[in-house]
C-alpha cells in the first residue's frame, strides 16, 4: 500500500490540479483503503451526517436507491448523446452544498453530471462551480480514510495523499499571482 501510494503521489505531484481526474483517483483510494475501514467508525461518521441533515435511514436508504438508478440512468444518457436530458435527470441526485461526511456515489454522481454537462453549449451557469464542488469532496472523501481507518500508517499514508494534493493547488495559485 505504501508503495501504490508513493507513486500516487508522484503522479499527482506531476500534474496539474486541473488535469486530476477526481473520481479515478477517489476509486483508486477506496480500493487501497476500503479494506481497512473500520465498519463502525465509518457507521458512527455517517449516523452523525445524517444526524446533522435531519435524515432518517429509511430516507437515506431510499434517496441512494434513487441515486443508483439515475446514475444508471445518467451513463445510459452518456452513450445515447442525450446530454441535455441526463443532466435534468441528475440534478436532484447531486451533493448538497455543506455536507460533511461524503459517499462514493456522490462523487460518482457529481462526476457523470460534469461529463454530460461538458457536451452542452452553452455550459450549465453551475459548470464551475460543480467542478470545484467535485474536487473539494474527492479530497473531503480521501481526508474520511484518516478517520474511519483503524491502522495508524494508513491514516498517515491517507493524510499524505491529501498534502500531494494540496500541493499542486497551493503552487497554481502561487504561478497565478
């Protein structure tokens, strides 16, 4: 795990922050550490969330159920070009602006919606805001291993990947001054 980390981070180190694609590296992450996840730290995190949204289970369990459907969906709008229709169809399903505790279908979700959305002309008004919204939870979603793994080395290489990603952000902006 180390090693795939180390050249992880050699890889995002060598791109630009806008060259990243977020939703392959968050899968890239969740494979490495998905096995390590303590079941109920992640359980205790996401009780909390839904705690802060006023959410039952059953209204999560619910909204996922209708999540996986529009992704389903939404890539089927992808391969048919009706890219319009798959973005309508999305909206509903998108992150909320402020949540604290975030999923794999959420970036899966913001992700789809950007690819469609990146075939209309002109752009959603949103376009940039929801690219930056996906970047921001990517990192949120890596940042969530350092908390939910139980091994404190991989919480470590978790924190380390969040710095290679920080970095490239922290010099674009320097380049920009």
């Amino acid at each position: 795990m180390r090693k795939h980390t180390n050249l992880l981070q050699r890889e995002l180190k060598s791109r630009s922050i806008d060259q990243i694609n977020w939703l392959e590296l968050v899968e890239r992450m969740d494979y490495l550490f998905r096995v390590l996840v303590n079941a109920d730290q992640a359980a205790g995190q996401l009780a909390d969330e839904l705690r802060r949204r006023g959410q039952s289970v059953d209204a999560f369990v619910e909204e996922k159920r209708r999540r996986e459907k529009a992704l389903t969906m939404g890539k089927q709008r992808l391969k048919t070009q009706d890219f319009q229709l798959g973005v309508q169809e999305l909206m509903p399903h998108l992150p909320p602006a402020g949540i604290r505790f975030v999923l794999l279908s959420d970036l899966q979700c913001l992700d789809l919606w950007l690819r469609l959305a990146a075939h209309l002309d002109p752009k959603p008004a949103e376009f940039a805001l929801r690219n930056n919204q996906l970047r921001e939870l990517a990192s949120r979603y890596i940042g969530q291993f350092a908390v939910t793994v139980g091994l404190p080395d991989a919480q470590h290489l978790a924190l380390e990947l969040l710095d290679a990603i920080r970095i490239p952000r922290d010099q674009s902006a320097v380049a920009a001054d």
